[in-house]
C-alpha cells in the first residue's frame, strides 16, 4: 500500500489509497480454513450459559 503519512487531506489521502489497492496484484486463495490455527477445546465448560 501507498505511504499516505505525509497526506493530511482526507479526501486526496483516500484516493491515493483505492488507486494503490486497486493496482496491487490480488491477494492468493487461502490454503486452509481461516481458523484452522485456533486452539481448540475439546469440551465448552457445561452448566448455565453465561450470555
């Protein structure tokens, strides 16, 4: 992405952003599940829920 830092209209600062994003090269298909790396807990706690 543009560094915009130096920017300080909103508006221009925004433009000079979707210009960058839009000829950026687009981002590679996942290769996993996007939670694939979360521990994971066998059993939730039992009894009332909380919310």
């Amino acid at each position: 992405m543009a560094n915009t830092k130096s920017i300080t209209d909103t508006d221009e600062r925004k433009k000079v952003k979707r210009a960058a994003r839009k000829k950026a090269a687009p981002k590679a298909k996942r290769t996993g599940a996007r939670g694939e790396n979360k521990a994971k807990i066998k059993k939730a706690s039992r009894g009332q829920s909380k919310r």
